[in-house]
C-alpha cells in the first residue's frame, strides 16, 4: 500500500467554476483519488478556493458585498458544486484562512532569511479612472511579441510569452476600459527565481511521470531565461506583509503597510495550510504527508492542473519550497491537462457561453458531465465541448452500452429466476472468451489509472462494457431457455456478476450510477475494492455472486438524450455558431 497525496489546482474564488475548470484539474484528481482507494493505497485528496487577489475585491464589489463576506459565501458555493459532482475532497480549505496567513508569513521570512527575496523599485501602471494600481491581469492592451490585441498583463494568451504590464502597446484598464493610465514607480518585494534557474532545470529534467505538456512549459520558461518575480501587490484584501508571525516573530520589512502578499505566491502554499486544518479537524498529523524528515519521503505527491498553472507550479511554488531549505515534500508527478473549449472557443460568462458546474445539474446527472468530460479529457489537446457530442456519448456509451446490459440481464433474471443468482450450466466458449478479456482488459484498465490517462481508462471501461453485451450475445440465455434452461442459468449467472464487476469498475468515474447498479445487485461496501489479484483470481470476478443470492433491476440508469433537449440547451447556453 502505498500514500498518495493527491492536490488539484485552486478553483478562484470569483464565481462557480465552468466545466473546463472542472475537466482540466478538480475532476480528474478526484477520479485518480477514487481509483487508488479501490486499489488499497492511502489517499489524501486536498483542496481549497483560492480567495485572495484583485479579481477578488472586484467580484465582491460587483455584488455590493465585503470581500471577507463574498468569499465566505463563494467558498459555500462552490463547497457545494464539488459535492454536487461527487468530488471525494478529503478536505476542502480556504487560502484566507488564518493557518494560510501564518504558513505564508513563514516561508517569506525563511525565503528573507536566505537572501531570495529583495525590495526593488519597479514600475507599475496606475489607472486615474480607477484611481488604482492595477495587478497584472488588470492590465490588457497588444502583446509586443506577437500582436495580440487582448493580452494581459502577466501573459499572452495567444502566444503564451510570459510579459510584464508595462511592455504592453495601448495599455488600458480592464477594471474601467479606460485608457487613462500612467506607469508609476512603487516599491515590491521580489522573489529571485533567477538565482534557482539552473536548480530548477534539474528537479524538471529529473522528474517522472509528467506529461511532455507539463515539462514543455517549465523547460520553455528556463530557456527563455526566468526571471524574478514580484510577490507583492498595492492591494488591501489578502496576506499583509507587514503582519506578525502568529508565533509572535517580527516583520519581513518595515515600510509595505497596505501591501499583500501575490496570490500566486500564497495560493500554492494553501495545500500544506489546508492539510494543517484537516489534520486539525480529524486529530490526524500533518506532517507526514509534507515535511520528509517526518515521513513524507515515502509519499507520492501527484498535482492536476491546467496548462496555464503549470508554470507557477513547477517554477515558482518550487522555488519557495527549495529556497527554503527545509524539509518540504515537493511534487513527484504533475498531471497537466489543455482546455476544454466551447464549439471551439472561450467559454464566456458575460455572453452567457458556457455551461457552469450550478447549472449543469440543471440540464443532467453529475455522473453525465463526469463521464463525457473524462471519455473526452484534454490530454492530447485542447477539446472542443459541443452538446451535440455530449448528447452521442451519453446514449451510446452509458444509455446504450452500460445501461442497456444491466437493465437486460437484472430484467431477465427477475422474470425467469425470481430475480435470483441460479445454478447450474457448464462453461463453454463464451465463458471462456469472456474470461480472457477480462485477464487482458482489467489490467490495463488499472494500469492506466495509475498512469493518469483518463482517456484511455474511459475508453477502456467502455470496452469491457461491450465485451459484456458481446458475451450475452455469445452466451444467449433467452434462446437457450426455451430448450435448456441449465444453459440459460449459466449465460444469466455470468451476466448478473459482469454487471456487479460493471458497477465495481465504474465507481471512480460515474460513481452515483456504480453505486445504483451494486446496490441493486446486493454488493456490500467490503466487496467493492479492486482487489483483483493475478489472472486466477480474476477467474473467479464472474462467479463472486453465490447462488441464490437476491438481485433486483435498478431504476433507469440513463435517460437518452434527445435532439429536442440538445436544440434547448444549445439556445439557452450559447452553442452553435
């Protein structure tokens, strides 16, 4: 057995997260946690709303609200859609919490401490309109490197070069539209991730297991020469730099009232704090999960995040952990995943483009969204999410494919074996044939989860459900009763156990429906694990219901979707053109 500890990229805090928020980090995190409990291993899934920033203060002054207030109230909400999606959080945190505040205030001074962190004079764009410094991403104007006409302040879009606001051509506010802005100088303190470059480029070019998608990112950063990083802003909502340490220490430096900390530069740390306030919670110790003089040594620590958070994961957040010199746990293998885009573009809530994760319960079951954004996960490339693919993955592969089976074989054995396991029958070839294919399917099925290739595990899945509805095919026990009902016995017996080993492998993807089939199926919990074993023991997955043992027909376990429904939803969310 092994410890897993498992964290996907922060959800901001600026409003419900869209489903390619949902595809690119928090769902597959929580279908690998998932698949690695059924395995045995010991599995911390953490997570937080990252709550600081301008974004932030906007939102909630959009909304009429005070910004403690707004995020208090978001972080409910989308508590709420993570469970409303059966993310299995161990623990759900906030970036604002007091245990954030004081891990944050600690690496700063230890960073302070190892001369990685200096105060530069730099200049920054002022709005007057605003009558504000603007951060970043508050600044929008034509990238200088490519001609871009909306890059923001931090990063091209288009061509994804890293920039500084003040290179912008025709800066303007994106706070205000205004174009009334000046580059004024103001005082930060600096983070020198310059200094760690080459440290950097070892840990990235040592590391295993990442996809050529994340390693790409980070090396393409060093090339271009990394550069320092400011981890203040001129804002009032987030990690003062001038507070106490909560253990009583001094100031990193006199002279930052009205500074906060750089959301970039706290966010990350929030997955040690919120591990701290689980541990709190359930009387569990922190530290072996993260500090290695304490254990974490042995734990495999697995990151899930889009492309655009990759580069402050494997660069900045690192040069925190090894700039500190102390006993940190830094990520083994980071999983990196492109955009789900919408019929091809940005999703956009001002156009009301885009499905959200409150809404989208409103058009189908969690395990619906689950299913097709795995089936159909970024991996390779950015993916296009139209709901008219939604519509043909849904009814082919759950309605059809699952669906059909499980209402197949649980009716028939209602009807001709007062919904009972019967005896009798001999093996032929059909159970043969079906035998081999789980030998060589289940396997590899494992064997993709544990490499983090979501698509390959959906596609697999599927293919064992079809293998299913083939064996029925082989074994026909409709026609066979009409003359042998011994032979009928056996294709319903082997059928009820596909289904009950149809409902165990589903659990981590579509886990409502996994646990409707199994509850039909009278599967206690203690028999739900993926303790398969060698090929003997799979032998035995389609014999493990005992005879007589009761069964019942689950409620429809998929509805189609029908053309009506997709011409609906499309008007209502912007699909199409």
């Amino acid at each position: 057995m092994a410890r897993i500890l498992v964290t996907s990229a922060l959800p901001y805090i600026n409003g419900v997260k869209h489903l390619g928020n949902l595809a690119g980090s928090m769902l597959p995190a929580d279908i690998y946690a998932r698949a690695m409990r059924l395995l045995g291993h010991e599995v911390l899934y953490i997570c937080a709303t990252d709550e600081h920033g301008t974004p932030a203060e906007l939102a909630a002054q959009d909304a009429g609200m005070d910004v403690a207030e707004y995020c208090e109230k978001m972080h409910q909400a989308q508590a709420g859609a993570g469970a409303q999606f059966k993310l299995s959080y161990d623990y759900f945190g906030r970036s604002s919490a007091p245990s954030n505040h004081a891990l944050t205030q600690h690496f700063a001074r230890v960073l302070e401490e190892n001369d990685l962190i200096e105060e530069r004079i730099s200049k920054q764009v002022y709005s007057n309109a605003d009558g504000r410094f603007l951060p970043d991403r508050y600044v929008e104007g034509t990238c200088p490197n490519c001609g871009f006409e909306a890059a923001r302040g931090d990063q091209c879009d288009s061509c994804g070069k890293l920039l500084d606001p003040i290179d912008l051509i025709n800066p303007y506010s994106a706070v205000s539209g205004s174009t009334d802005v000046e580059v004024r100088e103001t005082n930060h303190l600096y983070l020198k991730q310059s200094v760690m470059s080459e440290r950097l480029r070892d840990w990235v070019n040592a590391a295993k297991g990442w996809p050529h998608l994340a390693s790409s990112i980070a090396l393409k950063w060093l090339d271009e020469g990394l550069r320092d990083r400011s981890i203040t802003r001129d804002l009032s909502w987030g990690i003062p730099v001038t507070q106490n340490g909560a253990d009583g220490s001094k100031k990193i430096r006199s002279g930052f009232d009205g500074k906060v900390f750089y959301v970039w530069f706290d966010a990350p740390i929030e997955y040690i704090a919120a591990t701290q306030d689980w541990a709190a919670q359930t009387g569990a110790d922190w530290e072996r999960w993260w500090r290695t003089d304490k254990g974490a040594d042995d734990v495999s620590y697995v990151q899930f995040m889009g492309k655009d958070n990759v580069a402050f994961h494997t660069l900045s957040f690192p040069t925190t952990i090894i700039g500190s010199a102390e006993p940190w746990k830094l990520v083994d293998q980071l999983k990196a995943f492109n955009w789900v885009t919408w019929y091809g573009g940005k999703f956009s809530t001002s156009q009301k483009r885009g499905v959200f994760m409150d809404q989208a319960l409103n058009i189908a079951p969690s395990d619906y969204w689950r299913w097709h954004l795995m089936a159909n996960a970024p991996e390779g490339n950015d993916a296009s999410f139209t709901f008219e693919e939604f519509q043909a993955t849904i009814n082919s592969d759950l309605a059809n494919v699952l669906g059909n089976f499980v209402n197949r074989i649980t009716k028939y054995a209602a009807g001709k074996f007062d919904g009972k396991v019967p005896d009798g029958g001999v093996a032929g070839e059909a159970e043969a044939w079906i035998i081999s294919e789980l030998e060589a399917r289940i396997p590899a099925l494992i064997a993709y989860y544990e490499a983090k290739e979501f698509r390959k595990a959906a596609a697999e899945t599927r293919a064992i459900w079809a293998a299913g509805n083939e064996y029925l095919t082989k074994a026909a026990p409709w026609t066979h009763y009409k003359t042998d009902i011994d032979q009928a016995a056996i294709g319903t017996r082997i059928g009820l156990n596909l289904a009950a080993l149809f409902g165990v492998l589903a659990q981590p993807i579509i886990p409502d429906a996994a646990d409707k089939i199994l509850a039909a199926l009278g599967v206690p919990q203690d028999n739900r694990s993926w303790d398969f074993g060698d090929k003997e023991q799979i032998k035995t997955l389609i014999e493990a219901l005992p005879i007589g043992h009761a069964v019942g027909a689950p409620d429809v376990l998929f509805s189609k979707i029908e053309d009506d429904d997709v011409a609906q939803w499309s008007a209502k969310f912007g699909g199409g053109a």
